[in-house]
C-alpha cells in the first residue's frame, strides 16, 4: 500500500490519507482523479474500513470494472468483490432488486431499454388512435424520459397547469395520458425503464424511512467519480 502512495505526489496523497469528513476533488482531465479515488478506497480497507460500508459511484461500469481490479490486486480480490461500485444506474438497479417489493415490483423486475420504451410508446399512440405525425414516439417518449429525470411523475405532471399547457401549445394536448398509460403498463409488465432505475430509487428513499436509515448506516463512506 505505501508502494503506491509513495507515487502520488503532495495533492494526490492528500484526499488518499484523509480518513474522515466530507471532501471534493477538482483537477483536470488526466490528473489522475481516479487513480486517487482507487488508492483512497484500498487505504480506507487497509484501515479496517469494512468494503460493505464503501459506496463507489463511477461514470462507467467499465471504469468500476477496472477500479475494483486495481483495488483487488492491492487488499485482494476476495475483499474487493463485497464493495458495491457501479454507475448510478447499476448501484441503484442493484439495491432496488433489494428493496423492490415495498413499491409492488418482483425482484426480478424486467429494465426496459430505450427500444423497449419506444415500441411501447408507439404501441400506446397507435391503440389510443392518435396522430403519428403530431404524436411522434421517439418525441413523446423524450418527454417521458425528461420528466422522469426532473423527479416528475404522473400526478405531479397533472399538478403542473405550465406542463400541461406547454404541451396543449405543442398540439399534443393528450400526452399526459400516454404518460399515465406508459407508467401503468410497465408496472403491469413488472417492468422499469432506465429512468425509473433514479425515479424509483428516489421514490423508494422519500417514501420508506426504515430504508434510507438502512443505506445511511451502511454505507459510511460514499465516493463519486466525475460528479
């Protein structure tokens, strides 16, 4: 371990060594950003930091590949494995697998890809006997996807006279009830789209105390990469 601090310089080794408290890094492409974050999670395991209470959220799941390889070959494969690293996407899908039966999924939920969600879409437009060519799928699934991404579900989009309105501007006055038909059908299907893997967790934290409580006392140490 002292091996590869030693080949950090000052700024490098300063986030690596500091066990406690809340901390940023900003530097520049190629400054060896990750490099840091990988040598802080092995030293805080060589510190007797259980890898269970370590959350790791990384840009790729490539770059989590390779950082949980690197950090294996310092503190050994065997306790690198327990930490949970990942992307967003992946960390959150892997805890809602956990916890999905508290918002009425199976644990073995399906996660829809954008050509799943587009074919639904269209399938919802075409049943609903809509204009194609003013109730475009790709566009109309874009809407979904953004209001999911701002924490906007259905009930708040009928909350939202603005929404509504901009959308009656845009001649697709009838969106929100693709958007409800969308939701429900996935639900039905047991199914979750990309954004829902956010949305859902999100949901799932504001809604259940006992489980925020529960990632708040287990993970103890919570590093992003490229935040």
């Amino acid at each position: 371990m002292q091996d590869h601090i030693s080949q950090l310089n000052d700024a490098q080794k300063e986030p690596v060594l500091q066990k406690e408290g809340p901390m940023i890094i900003i530097a520049g492409a190629g400054s060896g950003k990750t490099r840091v974050l990988t040598i802080r999670i092995a030293y805080l395991m060589q510190q007797g930091i259980d890898p269970f209470n370590i959350l790791s959220l990384t840009f790729t799941n490539k770059a989590a590949k390779e950082m949980k390889k690197r950090i294996g070959e310092i503190v050994g494969a065997s306790e690198a494995k327990n930490l949970w690293m990942g992307t967003f996407h992946s960390v959150f899908a892997r805890l809602l697998r956990v916890e999905a039966d508290k918002l009425g999924y199976p644990s073995n939920f399906t996660i829809y890809d954008s050509q799943d969600s587009q074919r639904l879409t269209s399938a919802i437009i075409k049943e609903m006997g809509l204009d194609k060519d003013v109730y475009k799928y790709k566009q109309i699934f874009s809407r979904i996807s953004s209001l999911k991404n701002s924490l906007i579900t259905v009930r708040a989009y009928y909350n939202d006279a603005d929404l509504q309105e901009a959308d009656a501007m845009a001649r697709r006055p009838r969106f929100g009830e693709i958007y409800k038909e969308y939701v429900e059908r996935c639900f039905k299907a047991g199914a979750m789209d990309f954004d829902d893997l956010l949305l859902k967790t999100n949901e799932l934290i504001n809604r259940f105390p006992d489980v925020l409580a529960k990632y708040q006392n287990r993970f103890q140490y919570i590093l992003v990469d490229e935040y």
